[in-house]
C-alpha cells in the first residue's frame, strides 16, 4: 500500500459520519456510567460498593475518575480530528460559493421548485424598475441582464451564512479542547483553614499528594448564622492571600460567591468546630454549695477545691454521641476522686449543666469558653475555561446562523407580449423554503398592482 493511498484512507476514515455518530454514542454512554458511579471517592467507599474483584476492575479502567482517564481524553481528541476533517473536506466547495464572483444562472433558476408565472399589463419598462425596486427591499447587489426573451432583474442576499455550520463545528472543538486543557492542566482539591491559620498546598480529591498553590491563603476569621431551629442559614469566611508572607487580597466569601486568584477558584463548602485553646470550668460542690471557677487547657490537671479530687480533660469532639443522641460538640475528661476509681465526665458546649444527672459529690460545666472554627473550601482551577466560554458563544452564534438564516437568490424575468407582459418568479435557496416563498408571494402581489398603460381617444 502506498503512503499516498494509506493517507487517503486514514483521512477519509475522520471524514466518517459514522465515525461521529459512533464517538457521540460512546461518549453518551461513558458520561452515564460517570453519572452512575460517584467520581473521585475514597477508595475504602467504592471497596465497600462494587467488592475486591470489581474494584480492580473499575480502578484499572480509570472508572473513578473516568474525565480525567486517557480514554476519554483520547475519545475527545478522536471527536476533534474528526470534526476538523469533516469541515476540512467539506469546506473548500462551500467557501468557493461564499467567493465567487455573482453571476447569473438561470438555469439554476428555473430548476428550482420554487416560482411564480403572472401576466401584467403594464409596460414593461415600468415592470422592471418596479421589480428592481422590490427586489431591492428584499435581497442585495440588484443586478439587471438582458436575456434572449427580454430583461432579468436578480440579487441574493446573505452568501455567508452557508459557513454558519463551520462555526458550529468550532465552537465544539473549542468546547472539546476547553475541556482537554482543564482535564491536563487543572485540578480540584480542597482544604481546611483553621482561624489565624495559613495554608500553602492542597490535596487533590482521591490523592493523598498535596500540591503546592505558589502562594499561601489565610483564614482571617469565619463566622456562622442559624436560623431559629437551629440550621445554618449563612456561613463567611474572611480570607488572605499572602505573597512572601505579605498580604496581597483580603476579601470574605459565600456559598456561591468565591475567591479567584491567579486562575485558582476559593469555593465556601463547610466548617466545622475546633476545640478551644483554653476554657474556664465552673465546680460545684454538692456538699457546701459553693461554685468555683479555674481556667484549664486541655491536657492539663487540676486540683478542684474542698479535697473534691482533680479532673483533666482528655479530648474533644466535634460531634458527641450520647446514648445514641447527638449533642453537639463536647469535651469529655477524667474526675479522679480522693478515694474511688476515675471517673469520665461529657462537657457539652451548648449543654453547660449537662453533668448534674451524673448526681456525682461536684457538678463540672463549661462556663466560658472561645469558639474557633475551620473553613472547608474546594479550591480548583480550571485553565481550559475561557475556551469554554468562547465555544459557547460562538455555538449560539452558529446555532443562530444555521437556523435562522440562510443563503437565497431572488430573480424575476419580464417578458415582452402582445398584449401583457409575461413575468416569471424564481427563488433559490439553501433552507427555509418558507421565507423565500413569502417573499415572491409578496413581490407577486405587489406586481400585479402595477397600473396598466393609459389610454387616448
């Protein structure tokens, strides 16, 4: 096989409509299976879901994060070259249309199915400027010619629309590389910012690797509302970014309203409650009655008063679990007795008095205390966007070409008669055969109101 017959043959297999049709099916079917299996989950989930043995399977094919798989990015290049070469291989003979010097082709005329035959009496000097000057309203470049039976009058209007479908076809493979450049070049990771605190990596979701931003980000403060029942209703971060340790940007962010630098997207996704650095203890004793107050960190034990033992918190809990019971967050520590055996204490934050059903000889409760938080943010970016943006646009624009416009010639004949002169309609053109029909009804109408020739005694 030669190489100019084998090249001839790999063009002509990108220049398939088979090939689209086959690449759009596998891709349909590929986003489902995307859709059905959650992407970019921990590996212990899908283990848990599909089993060892399907789990291997699934991993090996890139199923758990199938846009990012060689696959798929190969299924997009595929549909690319294919649309290239399908627009290639068609696009010289349209464009040759788009350029060509107007000339005028009757024979093109008469073929078409669309043309009106009336018979005016009028003359047919006057017939022609009426029909330049109709034409005119409806098409451009009115030309007049004279033919073997009389005068033509014609013109077109809107040659260019023809390369509408080509525009299509770039806006999707913009869309196709818009997609591409992200799926190399970007990522999608998330991170958690304690208050005061700064970060300068990330960990890609599914990874264990963190990346390095190039600059840090800084928590300056989070805040939280709740509605009545008890539901966050607004959750804002106030965050930094620092360039060599200097800020640069300070802004707060929402839920849908993030921060971007640099091409890097800052999205409000959760928080959660840290436990505080210190806390103040209130001590009761059951015996005198007497209250009393020490400040304690966690770790760190204290003697309570009236010989009633000490007491050292051990942990916090972001979200404590009584009785098979949320309570919220809550310390829990260790009260050891002067006699007796250790016993652990549960220190909600929102419960202070939470520890009087233990009925033990001192009632332990948080009095004050600082409530810090972290901010969860997904943080991505996305190079490929503006390609996006840009394929979208001109897609709308191609759409609103392809459909709404097209390509139409108008031509009235006038032939002299005896008595009338005879007028024949034609229309061309690529699409919507009902706007160029209303147009020669309407140019029709208008010539059959042309006044007859008037008459001497």
């Amino acid at each position: 096989m030669t190489s100019r017959k084998l090249s001839s043959e790999i063009f002509g297999f990108f220049a398939s409509v088979r090939l689209t049709v086959a690449l759009l099916l596998t891709l349909a079917a590929t986003s489902i299976i995307g859709t059905v299996i959650p992407q970019n989950q921990d590996p212990s989930a899908y283990f848990h879901t599909f089993g060892l043995k399907l789990y291997r399977l699934l991993a090996v094919l890139d199923m758990f994060d199938m846009y990012h798989s060689w696959w798929f990015q190969l299924l997009l290049a595929l549909l690319a070259a294919n649309i290239v070469v399908c627009s290639i291989d068609r696009l010289p003979g349209v464009w040759k249309i788009i350029v060509a010097k107007p000339a005028l082709r009757l024979s093109r005329f008469h073929n078409s199915p669309h043309h009106h035959q009336l018979a005016v009496n009028a003359p047919c000097e006057q017939l022609q400027a009426d029909a330049f000057r109709l034409l005119s309203k409806n098409v451009k470049n009115v030309r007049t010619e004279k033919i073997p039976e009389g005068v033509c009058v014609w013109g077109e209007i809107h040659r260019w629309t023809r390369i509408g479908v080509y525009v299509v076809h770039l806006s999707v493979i913009l869309l196709l590389a818009g997609g591409l450049i992200g799926s190399f070049w970007g990522f999608d990771g998330s991170a958690n910012i304690a208050e005061g605190e700064a970060i300068s990596s990330i960990l890609l979701n599914g990874s264990t690797h963190p990346i390095p931003l190039g600059f840090q980000v800084r928590c300056d403060k989070f805040s939280v509302q709740h509605y009545d029942s008890g539901v966050p209703s607004e959750y804002r971060s106030t965050l930094t970014i620092l360039e060599n340790g200097r800020p640069v940007l300070t802004r707060d962010i929402l839920v849908n309203d993030p921060l971007r630098y640099r091409g890097i997207n800052f999205f409000q996704s959760s928080y959660g409650a840290l436990p505080p650095r210190h806390l103040t203890l209130s001590f009761t004793s059951r015996a005198s009655g007497m209250v009393y107050q020490k400040k304690i960190e966690p770790g760190q034990t204290i003697d309570i008063p009236e010989n009633l033992g000490t007491f050292m918190v051990t942990a916090f809990h972001q979200d404590y679990q009584y009785m098979g019971t949320s309570i919220g967050s809550a310390f829990t520590g260790m009260l050891t007795p002067p006699k007796g055996t250790p016993v652990e204490v549960v220190l909600p934050l929102g419960f202070p008095k939470f520890d009087r059903m233990r009925q033990g000889d001192v009632t332990i409760g948080i009095a004050e205390t600082e409530q810090r938080y972290y901010t969860g943010l997904q943080i991505t970016r996305d190079p490929g966007v503006w390609v996006v943006y840009t394929g979208f646009l001109l897609m709308i624009t191609g759409c609103i070409i392809a459909f709404f416009m097209s390509h139409q010639q108008l031509c009235i004949e006038i032939h002299p008669g005896e008595r009338a002169c005879d007028i024949r309609i034609h229309g061309v053109t690529n699409k919507n055969r009902l706007a160029i029909r209303k147009k020669m009804d309407d140019i029709a109408a208008a010539l059959i109101q042309t006044p007859p020739p008037s008459s001497h005694v």
